[in-house]
C-alpha cells in the first residue's frame, strides 16, 4: 500500500559514497521523500540523508536509496527531476520523530477569532 504524500518544503543534506549535495524536499511520506534537483542521483544509489525540521525544532539523519527520478508537480502536468528516497533501516526513534513531523504538518491550522464589531 502506497503512503500518502505531503507537500513539505524542507533543507537536506544527501551524502553518497561519492559526493555531498544540499537540496530541498519537496514531498514526504512515511516511506520516503522525493529531493527536487536538476541533477537526480541515479537509481539504487544509497544516501544517507540530514533533515532539517524547522517545525518540530529537530534534525533527523536517516538512511534510503534511490528508487525513482522524477515527478509530478502538484496540480500541473510539469515533470520535475529529482531523487525518489525509499527510507530504509530506520530505528523507532526515528520513525517517531517522522511520525511526530508529519502529524505536524498536516494538522489543520488553527484560524483567529473574528474581532466582533462595535
């Protein structure tokens, strides 16, 4: 069963066995992340990933490899290049601090009041 995606806008660090890159991601599910980039990684290749996650004040370094390199954006039909990361290995820790940002992230946000008029 395919994950839901969120739209997330969120600094990451990529470290493969060859090189280091800084990207955005711009979806995220609870399997994996898709990094937007004019270059994608190639297929297979395995990254270990920094996550900055402004929202619940934390950092989450996790582990994937690459199982896609394209998508969709949202609403048009513009293909966008980038790295599809499948998690992998991931501890409880790890898992719980994604559950705790996504829950974030998709909690309605709360609106004012209205100020009454006089």
């Amino acid at each position: 069963m395919r994950e839901p995606r969120y739209e997330v806008d969120i600094r990451v660090d990529e470290v493969t066995s060859s090189m280091f890159t800084a990207g955005r991601v711009t979806n995220i599910s609870r399997g994996g992340l898709f990094i937007e980039s004019p270059t994608p990684l190639p297929i297979r290749t395995k990254v270990d990933l920094t996550l900055r996650l402004p929202e619940i004040r934390t950092v989450l370094n996790v582990h994937g490899r690459v199982v896609w390199t394209y998508d969709m954006k949202k609403g048009t039909t513009q293909m966008m290049t980038g790295s599809g990361i499948k998690f992998e290995d991931m501890s409880p820790d790890e898992y719980g601090l994604l559950e705790n940002y996504i829950a974030h992230v998709t909690r309605p946000q709360r609106s004012l009041p209205l100020a009454a008029s006089s």
